[in-house]
C-alpha cells in the first residue's frame, strides 16, 4: 500500500539554494544573480505542486547485491551492505510537477540563461526540502518500533542501476503521484525523485552512511558528506 502526502508546504532555505549554485559561504553571489533568486523565487507557490509517496514493505533477504522485495529484487552490492540489520525498506516517490520545468524550458527558449538555471536550481532545492520532510516522517514511524533508519539512496547512485527506477516503480503507485519513467529509466516530471530507506536496528554510525561515501567527485553541490579518498564503512 501506497501513502500518498498531498498537504505539503514547501519553505525553501535560501542557503540551500546558494549550496546548489555552488556558493560556499555566499561567495560569488552577485547583484544580478541575487536578484534572480529573489524573482525565480516569487514564482515558487505557483508553479510547484508537491506530491509525495512512500510504501513500507518487509526485506525478504539480502544475499550477495541482491535485496528480495516480496517477489522484486533490487540489485546492488553497496545499497545490499548498507541495509544489512533492516527488517523494513521502506520506499519513496517525490515530484514537484511539471509546471516549473515548463517555465525552465520558456525561459531557456526566451535566451534568459541565467533565470532558467536559477528556477531549475529552486525546484531541485524544493525536492530536497520534500524529501527531508518525508525523512522526518519516516524516521518517526520506524522510532515508533524501537528502529532507526538508513540514509536515502537512489537509482543511478552508487553501483545501483538507473534501471531499477522499474523496480521501484513496481513496489509504489507511481501512476497515483502523476510520475511515469521513458525509455532511459529517466523520470517525467524530470523535478521527481525516487529512492529507499532501510528500516531497523542498525549498528553504529550504519544510520549515516550516505551515497556521497562513495562519490569520487570532490566538488558536487548535492554533497550530504564530506568527500573521502578511500570508502569507509565505520
């Protein structure tokens, strides 16, 4: 069963949208692009339609990259590591709509470079913003139970295929949330975001292990932790 969260209020940290445009401690943050944000940012209530979903399923096993879902099985070998000790998975589907991708591609076309990456960066910090709500959420039901639960992962991060948004498009009334993949596995809205959360008693430090362990690039605004030159699994 799927719960779908249609009442969500998006407050989008300014700081978060600095982080994304790759401005550490608001250096490089000039008048014009300040004030792209201000009126990129007038546009938000009326071009994100926030729509969540999540559904929490019991793990059949974990054997090798293999984690058997009732009769799916998700397929990799750093997602298999990182919910060992999880009984639940529980997985999830964000989308902002497609209203603001449609005002992205105008504004583009229009030769307004600067606002459409602008606007683009806000919804991508919206969708942050949702899924550290949905976080919240489920981490209280899992607390409820006396677990805790794993970081967010993706398909397309780490070794986990692009390919498996199938997967997870088998395991969550997708069709309720208006999201649909094309042939590429890629989602549409493109503003939409999938993934899972391992539920259970975790080891120590196992609730704050993040894709970006494992992430070779240094530099990437969407950073959740500090880059590493070799994985560590403590």
């Amino acid at each position: 069963m799927t719960t779908i969260i249609r009442d969500i209020k998006v407050l989008i940290a300014r700081q978060r949208i600095y982080h994304r445009l790759g401005l550490e401690k608001n250096k490089g943050l000039t008048q014009r692009l300040s004030a792209a944000i201000d009126e990129q940012m007038e546009k938000v209530p009326e071009l994100i339609e926030p729509l969540a979903g999540y559904s929490i399923q019991p793990i059949t096993s974990i054997k090798d990259s293999n984690i058997s879902v009732g009769v799916s099985t998700l397929k990799s070998g750093i997602l298999a590591k990182v919910l060992s000790n999880c009984r639940y998975i529980a997985i999830y589907l964000i989308t902002i709509g497609s209203k603001l991708e449609g005002k992205v591609t105008q504004l583009s076309n229009e030769g307004l470079t600067l606002e459409a990456y602008v606007l683009d960066t806000i919804g991508s910090a919206a969708l942050n913003e949702i899924r550290d709500s949905l976080t919240g959420r489920i981490r209280t039901i899992a607390a409820a139970d006396g677990n805790k639960i794993t970081c967010s992962f993706q398909p397309g991060q780490i070794d986990w295929d692009i390919t498996q948004q199938k997967i997870i498009f088998n395991l969550i009334d997708a069709q309720s949330l208006g999201v649909k993949l094309n042939k590429a596995s890629m989602m549409i809205p493109r503003q939409s975001i999938s993934g899972v959360f391992g539920i259970g008693r975790l080891k120590k430090n196992q609730d704050k292990i993040t894709p970006c362990r494992f992430c070779d690039r240094a530099n990437c605004p969407s950073r959740r932790e500090a880059f590493r030159q070799q994985v560590k699994w403590d």
